[in-house]
C-alpha cells in the first residue's frame, strides 16, 4: 500500500503542476488591508 501512496501523491504534484502550468498559479487570498491613520490637516500656512 506504502507504493500505491507514494504513486498517487506523485500524480497529485504532477497534476498540480500540469494544472498550474496551464491555468496560472493558485489564487491565494487577498490579504485584508489595515487602515494607517494619516494627518488630515491642510499645508497653507508654511
């Protein structure tokens, strides 16, 4: 059974890479962005 395993991840990866070969990478998700405060104040009065 231990080969069978071995076999199968094999054609797994194999797939996997034929796949992302053909399609592009996996599509991760978007890290969700943290809000930075930022002065608001107006620069006139240099």
């Amino acid at each position: 059974m231990d080969y069978l395993d071995k076999v199968i991840e094999k054609l797994k990866e194999w797939a996997r890479r034929v796949t992302e070969a053909l399609l592009g990478p996996e599509v991760e998700a978007e890290p969700e962005l943290i809000p930075i405060p930022v002065k608001d104040s107006p620069r006139r009065g240099r």
